[in-house]
C-alpha cells in the first residue's frame, strides 16, 4: 500500500469505529503488521492544535 500526499502535511488512518493507527508514532513497521487485510479506512490529516480532521465528504 502506497499513499502520496501532495504539497506537503502528515496523515493518519482511522477505522471505521473511529480508533486511529497513530502511524506517525511507529514509522518504520510494515503496513501488513498494523492494518487488517481488506480493511476498510478512513484518511485523516493532522494537525498540531487540533490533530484529526476527516478527509471525506
């Protein structure tokens, strides 16, 4: 799994019942060792006062 950002910022993933993967926490692990197969997520933004914004309609 690949995710480019463009012009700049960090994300994060959330899963549908809303608990965040915190990815920016643990860099370096491969993805298949903290998402579920055919798992369905939600892309967030961070953002240093308040650090999750949706990034959906």
């Amino acid at each position: 799994m690949y995710i480019t950002v463009r012009y700049g910022g960090e994300i994060d993933l959330s899963d549908e019942n809303g608990n965040v993967k915190y990815l920016r926490e643990i860099p370096n692990r491969y993805a298949s060792e903290i998402l579920a197969e055919r798992e369905t997520l939600i892309l967030l933004k961070v953002d240093g006062k308040f650090p999750y914004f949706i990034l959906s309609d």
